[in-house]
C-alpha cells in the first residue's frame, strides 16, 4: 500500500495539574501554550522547519524501535518524546540555571542529545542535528 492512512494528529500528556506542566514546557524549553476552554487543555502546535532552504532531509516525527535496553533515566518510562533544540549548549545552560536535572550530553552520529524529565516524570530527550 502506497498511500499514508495515518498522520501524526498530536502527543497528548496528561497531567493532575496541566497548567503547572505548560508552564514548566514553557520556561524550560519556550513552547507556548494556549489554554483552550473547548478542550480544557493547554495547547502547542509544531509546525516543520526546515533547518537549510535546499534542505531535502525528512525527518522521523514517529518511530517504534526495538530495543534490548529500556531508557535508564526514568525508569518504567515506555515513551520518549524528541524535541529538536537549535542550541543545545544554550538549552541547557538555561535548564541548569533553573535546577534541571540533566542527562548528557551525547553526542552520536546522529547529533547530540540530552535528556530531562518533566515535573510529571515524562521522560524528554532533546536533539541537536
């Protein structure tokens, strides 16, 4: 079958106090969130951004891997959610200085990488190409 039947339509977390958790994302990382009285929800939306105008490079939004070795950082975790930074050096000098506890960095043949946990023990791994 050629044709995508399915498209990512969002990450949903949920959490005993969600404003609290935007806010974290927003400090932390500088997402913004728009509480939406529909839903009752905070909401973020992403959209693609090509790192280089003549860039043809894809990227994996959506994966299931197998591996032998769960992640270490929070254990019992099933899930990680990638988010790209654009300076990681930066990111987190500015994580550390608000008491972030950091994992890393790496770096690997893919870029480097770094994780942290959300005040809800979401499991956050943050990549730089």
């Amino acid at each position: 079958m050629n044709k995508l039947l399915a498209h990512l339509g969002g990450v949903f977390l949920y959490s005993e106090n969600p404003k609290a958790l935007a806010e974290w994302y927003t400090r932390c990382l500088g997402m913004e969130y728009v509480y939406t009285a529909e839903n009752k929800a905070y909401v973020a939306t992403f959209n693609y951004h090509e790192l280089e105008k003549t860039a043809t490079k894809r990227y994996i939004v959506w994966s299931i891997s197998h591996t032998d070795k769960r992640p270490t950082f929070k254990e019992g975790k099933l899930f990680t959610i990638n988010y790209r930074v654009h300076d990681m050096n930066a990111t987190l000098a500015h994580l550390r200085e608000l008491g972030i506890d950091i994992k890393g960095p790496e770096t690997h043949e893919q870029g480097t990488f770094a994780w942290i946990s959300d005040p809800d023990g979401n499991y956050v791994e943050l990549w730089q190409e």
